[in-house]
C-alpha cells in the first residue's frame, strides 16, 4: 500500500493518524516508456504540456481555490492550462469533458463532480489514453486522487458533535450530495460513530441541501424545523458534509434564538470559521481543508506521472478540526487568520 501525504503543516502524529486511518487498498501507475530521469531534488516539469483543468463548478471557496491554484500550478512547472468550469451544470460537465478529450491534452484533472455524470467520460478520456487525475474523486477510472482524509474527517467531527451534545439528543443531518464521494465518505462516518451512541438520533426524514442558493434553501428548510421542534433541547445539532449548508443553518437558528443548538460542517470557509471563531454564534465546528494545496499537489502529481514516476492511488493533503477552543490557532495554520 502506498499512500502520500501532501503539503504537511502537521505533525508525526498526524501523520501516523491518518496512515492508520486510510485502510485503502491502492495502486502505483505510471506511463510506461517515458521515463525522465530526474537529478536528486530535481522538480518535474510541464513545459510543452498542455493540461486540461475541468472544474464541476467554482462558486464555492474549495473549488475556486483548489482551480486557480492548478491553473498557476501548472503555469510555474511551464505548461498550458485549459482551464474550463461547468458553473454546476451537469449537461454542461458533460460537454466539457467531451470537448477535452477530443482536444487531445497531455492529462486532464477533474476537480469534483457526482461520480455517475462523470464517470463514463473519465474512462472514455482513459480509453483515449490520456491520463487521468482527480480531486475528491474517487473514480477507478483516476491513475491518482488528491483529496483530504475524508474518513478521518468524518468520523472526527461526527465525535466532535457526539462529545458537545453529551452523547444524547436529536441531530438534523443534511445529505442531499450522497453521490460525490467525500460526502458519502463523510456521511457513513456520522453514521459509524452514531451507531455506539444509542441516546443519539438522527432525525427522519433527513434533509436535502441544494445547489445553487443554498444558504437560503439551508435558512427555509431549518427554519421550518424549528418550528415542527420548538422546545428547547428537543434538538441538539446540525451536520451537513460541508459547511454552505452550516451557513445557513446557522443563520436560522440566530434568528430564531435557538443558539442552544450546535451546527458543524467541512470546508473551512472563512465566513463559516469566523462564526465558529464567535463564542455567541451556534457554529460549533469546521473541519479546514487546504484546498490551494490540494490544487497544486494534483498538478505536481501530473508532472511526476508525465515524467515517468510511479504516482500512489491517493494523495492526502491534511485537514485540520477547528472548533470554539482552537479556531483561532487553526486560522492561523491556514494563513487566513
């Protein structure tokens, strides 16, 4: 098994941590017959490459990050980047990805995306023979996948929240994006720690945040559950995968009063920490990816493949827990705060 990690800005322990997490089974590839051989310490080069970048959408603070971060990537090792973003629209992914592939690049990197739109397109560019790479993809259809350590930041926040609530009391659980990966990922770990806490109740039905507005969907849709559950402690938290939703839901509970009620959330979006960092807003918690290192470690992984190196099945880049005691120390590891 072979497993990288990328960009580190923790320690051993950490690492340790999440070697001992990624029970994966993976793979090395390589590009037969285009061996570079490179100098010790000696950095691999795009120059005359042309890299396709095939964002699912950047209107959130992960995507457009991790997509100006390959771009410059990929500029600064001397390649050309084709950069192209699908603004969320599955039919237009779809388009793109074709038009990609009859373009011919050197590689193509896709940043996200529901891997059933995607997916006989990722292998059709791989039958083409153009290497594929991803980000928060886990496709077998990708010769590698940059992502975080989406089951170690599920199962931590799902203990972050079980520990808060005192192992006891109804959670609301949005889930509307079972069929991107890391939410999947992420979801399961919720579920895997709520099973040992029997006092612990996710309430049904669940709900299903949307794209796009959908910190205001998040306010509705949680506003509306206030009002069906108006008794104090009748419930206890708030988990969506990523933290748009938190947002919202966050909002609602401030406007209704009801900042009894602990929300938690991943990405680490400057507006969500900034809440967390508030001892009197409901943010509770919010797991940070580094999605600018996330980005370019996926096209440094290009460069290793197109020089004949044999690249791990993932690559993990580090997510750091920020809750209401370490926000402060975490903003600051991020370089946002």
């Amino acid at each position: 098994m072979s497993i990288e990690k990328s960009g580190s800005r923790l320690g051993r322990r950490d690492l340790l941590k999440l070697s001992a997490v990624a029970g994966v089974a993976v793979t090395g590839a390589s590009l037969a017959g285009q061996k570079t051989v490179l100098a010790a310490g000696e950095e691999p080069s795009l120059k005359g490459k042309r890299i396709a970048i095939s964002a699912t959408g950047t209107d959130h603070f992960f995507d457009l990050q991790a997509y100006n971060a390959q771009i410059e990537e990929v500029k600064r090792l001397g390649g050309e980047p084709i950069a192209v973003d699908a603004g969320r629209n599955d039919g237009k992914l779809v388009s793109q990805l074709q038009t990609l592939i009859a373009q011919k690049p050197d590689a193509i990197v896709q940043i996200l995306g529901t891997l059933s739109v995607i997916d006989p397109w990722l292998k059709k560019a791989r039958d083409a023979g153009i290497p594929v790479l991803t980000v928060d993809v886990g496709s077998t259809n990708s010769i590698n996948n940059t992502t975080s350590d989406n089951w170690g930041i599920g199962k931590d926040l799902a203990l972050q929240l079980v520990s808060e609530i005192g192992g006891e009391g109804n959670i609301v659980v949005f889930n509307g994006f079972y069929g991107v990966t890391p939410c999947a990922i992420r979801y399961d770990q919720l579920v895997n720690v709520v099973k040992y806490f029997p006092k612990v109740k996710i309430l049904e039905p669940e709900l299903r945040d949307v794209i796009p507005n959908t910190v205001q969907d998040a306010f509705t849709q949680i506003t509306a559950i206030l009002n069906k559950y108006p008794e104090k402690g009748s419930i206890k938290a708030i988990w969506s995968a990523w933290d748009i939703p938190q947002l919202g839901a966050t909002q609602a509970l401030a406007a209704a009063g009801r900042t009894e009620i602990r929300t938690y959330g991943v990405d680490g979006s400057p507006e969500v920490l900034q809440l967390v960092a508030d001892p009197n807003s409901p943010a509770g918690a919010d797991v940070a990816q580094q999605p600018a290192e996330i980005g370019r470690t996926a096209i440094r992984n290009v460069a290793k493949l197109l020089a004949g190196q044999t690249l791990p099945r993932e690559t993990y880049v580090p997510a750091l827990l920020a809750n209401k005691t370490n926000v402060g120390e975490v903003t600051k590891q991020l370089g946002i705060g």
